[in-house]
C-alpha cells in the first residue's frame, strides 16, 4: 500500500460532501478531516506507530503537514459560524 491509496479516502468522502445531494455537510466533512489528520498527528508522533505498523511512514515532516491540516480543517468544522446564511439552518 502507497501514501495515493490512502488519500482516496478522503477524496471519496469529499465528493460526498459535496456532490449534487450531498450525504453530508461541508461541516461534517472538516470534522472528519480534522479528527482523522489530528490522529495521523498522534500517531506519527509515536515511535511505535510512526510507520502505520508498516504499511506508510508518517514521521518527520509528514506531522507537521498533518497538523497544519488538522488545524485548518478543525477551525472551519469547530469553529463557531459567524452568521446563519439566509435560508439555511
């Protein structure tokens, strides 16, 4: 297994959340983004699981573009709306 296999999950997911009758929100999908790179951070981070127990290596640089994703991702799914945009709840 390569790092390309690994990053369709996300892009399937991201064709969902944004597809012609979406299955979920823009918001969900940060979440998600955020939550599973926030763990990619731990894990890479972590001795004995910075090489996803063999399969891809997630250490050195590849933490901090982790985090930096997490960090952007968490901010739009987490953070607080500014304002309801009209005809929406």
């Amino acid at each position: 297994m390569n790092t390309r296999t690994f990053a369709t999950v996300p892009g399937a997911a991201f064709i969902l959340a944004t597809g012609g009758g979406a299955i979920m929100s823009a918001t969900a999908y940060a979440q998600m983004v955020a939550v599973a790179y926030g763990l990619l951070v731990v894990l890479g981070l972590l001795p004995a699981t910075n090489t996803t127990f063999g399969y891809i290596p997630i250490y050195g640089n590849d933490v901090w573009l982790h985090a930096a994703i997490a960090i952007a991702a968490g901010i739009f799914g987490f953070g607080r709306p500014t304002a309801a945009m009209p005809g929406r709840r």
